[in-house]
C-alpha cells in the first residue's frame, strides 16, 4: 500500500498575514479546508500513479501494509445542543492526518518507499 501525500505549500500559506487577515474578513472559514503540505489524500495500491508525477503531489510506498484507510478519514466534531441530549457529528473540512515532508526522502520522481509506516512519523492535527 501506498500513501498520496500533497506536498507543497499552499499560496494561502506564503502570503503575509496582514493578506491573511484581509482575506479571512472578505471569506470567512473559506481557507481553513486547504490542503496543507504533508496532508494525506489518498491510500493508493502498490503501482498506482508509478508513471505520473505532479508538482503538488508525492508518494510513499510501505511495502506489505495492508490497513491504512484510517488515514484518510477526515475528523469529526462532536456537537452537542445546550439543554437537550441531542447530538450531532460534523466532519471537518479538512484533512485529520499528516506527515514532516522533511523526513521523507523523496527520489525524482517524488516517490519514496519506506520500510514501516512508524517512519513516516505522522501526526493527527486534532490533537493540540
């Protein structure tokens, strides 16, 4: 099994906070479901994108893992309504898991293979 993992920079990211701030007044929560580089997008079988490459995209190939679907599931948030025992789970747009791209070595061809998924030091963005 394989991981596509988006591996560069958003422009959101690159350009100054005082731009920041002035687009996060005009779009509201529009630029917190980016990508962010290090997100995990898709759990890909052994050879898929083989012949492809893409600026924006890397993958990391661990040979004889078989479960990793959890890791693109996105994160939930759990709401509960003040004065009821209603509740509802909201998926949050954006991605629950990522990589360090710096301590994946990636060849030419952006691709990398690993021997375990413990190197791949992946972190869940939910937990702060």
């Amino acid at each position: 099994m394989g991981l596509l993992i988006y591996n560069k920079d958003h422009w959101y990211d690159t350009t100054t906070q005082k731009r920041r701030d002035e687009l996060d007044q005009e779009f509201p929560g529009k630029f917190d479901s980016r990508y962010r580089k290090g997100d995990i997008v898709e759990v890909v079988e052994d050879g898929r994108y083989a012949n492809q490459r893409s600026p924006a995209f890397a993958v990391v190939h661990i040979p004889g893992v078989k479960d990793l679907e959890y890791l693109v599931e996105p994160p939930q948030e759990l709401v509960v309504f003040p004065g009821t025992k209603q509740e509802v789970r909201t998926f949050i747009k954006q991605r629950r898991y990522g990589i360090d791209m710096t301590k994946v070595s990636l060849d030419v061809d952006k691709k990398a293979t690993l021997a375990k998924v413990e190197d791949l030091a992946i972190t869940d963005k939910t937990i702060g």
